[in-house]
C-alpha cells in the first residue's frame, strides 16, 4: 500500500491564529501537530466568541477547501 501524498496545502485563518491544512492524495485533510497544539491552546485562553468565531471560520473554510 502507497501512503497518500499532500497534493496542496491552504491555510485558515481566524484573528491572530493561522493553521495549515494539508489535502491529502486519498482526499484526507491533515493538519501539522504544532499548529494543532497552538490552536488548541489559543482556544483554550480564548473567549466564548473566540471559540464560536474559530468553529465558524473551520467550517466555512473545510466547505470551500479543493479537493483532488
């Protein structure tokens, strides 16, 4: 079995915070484990409308992401 490739690579963006997002050959997305953690932890201190505002801005940009 072949291990799926990155065919691209985008980035969503919401205040500060900034993650990539990798589109993966087998139409898996995947996203590095730091910028992971970073969000994680950005939520963590953030507000109620910062957690509402970063679930908004990922489900918007994983509707509009190119797949292969």
């Amino acid at each position: 079995m072949t291990l799926p490739t990155v065919t691209h690579t985008g980035t969503i963006r919401v205040g500060s915070l900034e993650i990539r997002v990798h589109n993966l050959s087998d139409g898996t997305r995947a996203i590095e484990k730091e910028d992971f953690d970073r969000a994680m932890a950005w939520l963590a201190e953030g507000s109620e409308a910062d957690v509402h505002d970063f679930a908004n801005a990922y489900a918007d940009a994983m509707s509009k992401a190119v797949m292969p």
